[in-house]
C-alpha cells in the first residue's frame, strides 16, 4: 500500500475527529481503537499484503466470473470457492443444504461470530456467455461485478489473515451465499439465519456499489404472481367467453388506483408490474394471463396494506369480468406470493454501523447510509446487527449483458472490509 500507511502514521500522531455534521457519531474511544488498530504492525503488513495479492485477486475473480451461476443453478461456482476456502486454511469448510459455501476462523475466545459474506449467484439464465473481455483497463462480463467482486475480495481477505498468523477474538466465518438474487428470494441467508443455524451476532456483504457505501436500512419487497383463468375458444366463434386477459387488464387497473393514491404520502413504497404474459394469437380467447408484480417499501406494515389492495383489485375484476361473459365457465384467479424479502433497519447506533463509518473515514472516503435489498435484509429483520458494503473500484451495467468493472484503488475496499471486520472481531 502506497498512500495509506503513511496517512495512519499522520493520524496516530496527530489530533484526529471523526466528529462531523452527520448520522453516526463515533464514540471518541472507537476512533482510538480503530486509529490503533490500523497502525498495528500486522494490519500495515496485511494491508500491504492486500496490495501485493492485487493480481491474483483479479486473476481469481475473471476466473469466477466465467463459471457460470444462473439462479438456482450457483454449484460449480460454490465448489470452486469450497476449494479455494479449504486451500487458504479455513475450518470446517463445508456445503450447506441450500448451497451456501461456509468456513470458519476460529477466535482465540469465541464467544460471538461475525459473518462477511458474499453471493454466488448471478440474474444470468442459463447458456448466458460469461467470459471475461478485457478492454485496457476495464473488465467487461455478466455478473463481473454483482457479486464475483465481491467473492474474489473474500479470498484475499482470508489469505491475507492466515498469511499474516492474525488471531481474532471473536470467530470470523466466511460465506458464499446462493439465492440473493431476483427469483431466489434470499433463500441462502433464509436457510443460514434458520432456527438452529449457526449463531451469528455481526453480519457484513459485500455486494455492489463504491467505497464508503454502508447500507444498513433493509428495503423489503414482496412479489407476486396473478394468474386468470378461462377456458380460451376462437375469437369471433366462442365470443362470450369470460377473457382473463380482460380480467387482468381490469386488475392492474383497479389496483394502480388503489396503490397510487396510497403511495402519494408517507414512507416510500413503490409498486410494478414487470411482466405480463398469455396467449397464444391475436384471434384466440387465452385461456391463461398472468402477471407478476414487485412492491416494495422500508415500512413492513405499508406492504401489508399493498397486498390488500392487489387481493381487493383481483377480486373486483374477477367479478366483474364474470358478469360480462355471456357463455361458458366463469374464471378462477390465483395470485401466488412468490417474493417476501423482509424490511427494517440496523441502528445508526450500532457498533457495527460505527467501526464501518469511522474506518472508512480513517480512509479518506466519504461514508453515506443507504437503503437496499440484500443479503443483510434477512439477519436486519431478526434484530441482528449487519450491513452491506460495496465492492470498490468502479463499476456499472449492473445485471446487463455489458456489465463492467474498473480496478480503481480496488485494494482498498478489501483494506476496508478487513478493518471493519477485525475491529468488530478483536485481537490481532
């Protein structure tokens, strides 16, 4: 590391505030400890570690990015990060029954654990051309950079501890996790944060965005599929069939004006319909449409009330698109929840939101506090502190075939993560 060390040496000697016009006050003790812990010596070699390893971290995550992981579909990528957390010396290195990659670093104590986590799957479907193009400075592939960044800076981390013999107090356990994405509903940390899982007092992601990027506000989702069906006949020869594409258009309809006029005040929550599908011609009554739907909101109760209004409008245009038909069978509806990512939010007064905005400062970034759905929403939702970080560098086109990354000052970020999860941890 070329800049940083000396800048902590500067700082350790000199009468550093961490006081500002912000959110999150850092207590004056844990800007010691993490001013301390910093200029420790084997935090500077392990910084400098980091730096050294810059190669091999990017060699390592083109070659995660080119095995594929579509939703649901993360095993090839997971049993090379499995090999990768049992050749860099982690305990216990092993598969769950979800899929998720753990291994641990034993503290020295044990008593509580901090998990650092990163995903494994990509939105890519299948047969999803994954190579790796580099363009000068820049990485261009699906996924380059949500989330295989994020995995590649789990393995320096890991290196870089055992290399450097450093001795946490508290345990450290490391994750590839499956199902972050879209379809998968969180299904990795779902399984992870179960009832009899293991026990986990601190959770840090890393997934997206730049330095400085603490997301400690889970926003929750729910999602739905509605469904209408009919029995589908000839357009002109079985006119007089109830038509559920009529049925759905009313629905939308119906709902919207509830959802709008909702949404118009108090804490934001959002409502689309992303996909709608059925039919088979022009001149064919369908016998099936569909639509799925995404609602989203910080306020766990707002999206409660948005479920009544999508099951109210459903209802209505049911009944009214049976009333119309002239002929036949009358429709059925279904509509499945397919999506429930829990909301909430981890305290600005937590330890963990601290050390992560006192260490980035210590960094010469500027912190901010965002809200997002992630990884962290599950364990935020069960009253255990956690936040997500970015990846660092410069990224774009996220969940696009173009998707790049730039390694800007990339080592830093995986500096930062470190920081933040040793002084959550303790010892050295």
């Amino acid at each position: 590391m070329k800049n940083f060390i000396p800048t902590l040496l500067i700082l350790s000697l000199c009468s550093f505030s961490f006081a500002q016009q912000s959110q999150v006050q850092v207590p004056k003790k844990m800007e010691q400890e993490l001013t301390k812990l910093a200029n420790h010596p084997k935090i500077k070699k392990a910084f400098q570690t980091i730096e050294d390893l810059e190669s091999l971290t990017i060699s390592r995550h083109i070659e995660l990015t080119e095995i594929p992981a579509p939703p649901f579909k993360e095993t090839l990528r997971g049993l090379a990060v499995k090999k990768y957390f049992e050749d860099l010396g982690l305990a216990d290195v092993h598969v769950d029954n979800e899929g998720n990659v753990l291994g641990w670093i034993y503290g020295t104590q044990g008593n509580q654990t901090v998990a650092v986590d990163a995903h494994l799957d990509t939105v890519f479907p299948e047969g999803t051309d994954v190579q790796v193009r580099i363009v000068n400075d820049t990485l261009k592939a699906p996924g380059i950079a949500d989330d295989t960044r994020g995995l590649s800076m789990l393995l320096t981390i890991i290196q870089t501890i055992n290399s450097q013999q450093i001795k946490p107090k508290d345990n450290l356990l490391f994750v590839a996790s499956v199902g972050e994405e879209g379809p998968g509903d969180l299904r990795g940390m779902k399984y992870l944060f179960r009832d009899g899982g293991p026990k986990i007092d601190r959770f840090i992601s890393i997934d997206g965005g730049t330095i400085g990027r603490i997301n400690n506000q889970a926003l929750g989702s729910y999602r739905y599929r509605v469904t209408f069906n009919g029995p589908g006949g000839h357009s002109w020869g079985a006119f007089g069939l109830a038509n559920p594409h009529h049925a759905l258009g009313a629905a939308i309809h119906k709902f919207v004006e509830k959802a709008d006029a909702y949404t118009e005040q108090g804490p934001k929550t959002s409502y689309n319909v992303g996909i709608v599908s059925g039919g088979t011609s022009v001149n064919s009554i369908p016998f099936i449409s569909q639509m799925d739907i995404d609602v989203r909101s910080i306020d766990p109760s707002r999206l409660d009330v948005m479920e009544t209004f999508l099951k109210e409008a459903v209802d209505e245009a049911l009944n009214d698109q049976n009333q119309r038909k002239r002929r036949g069978e009358s429709l059925t509806a279904e509509i499945e929840k397919i999506g429930n990512r829990p909301s909430g939010a981890t305290d600005i007064a937590s330890d963990l939101v601290q050390r992560a905005w006192g260490a980035t400062l210590l960094f010469g970034a500027k912190p901010e506090l965002t809200i997002g759905s992630t990884n962290a929403n599950i364990p935020i939702a069960k009253g255990i502190p956690a936040i997500t970080v970015g990846i660092g560098g410069k990224a774009s086109n996220a969940h696009s075939l173009d998707e790049w990354w730039i390694n800007e000052n990339g080592h830093q970020m995986i500096q930062l993560v470190l920081l933040i999860a040793l002084s959550q941890a303790g010892g050295i």
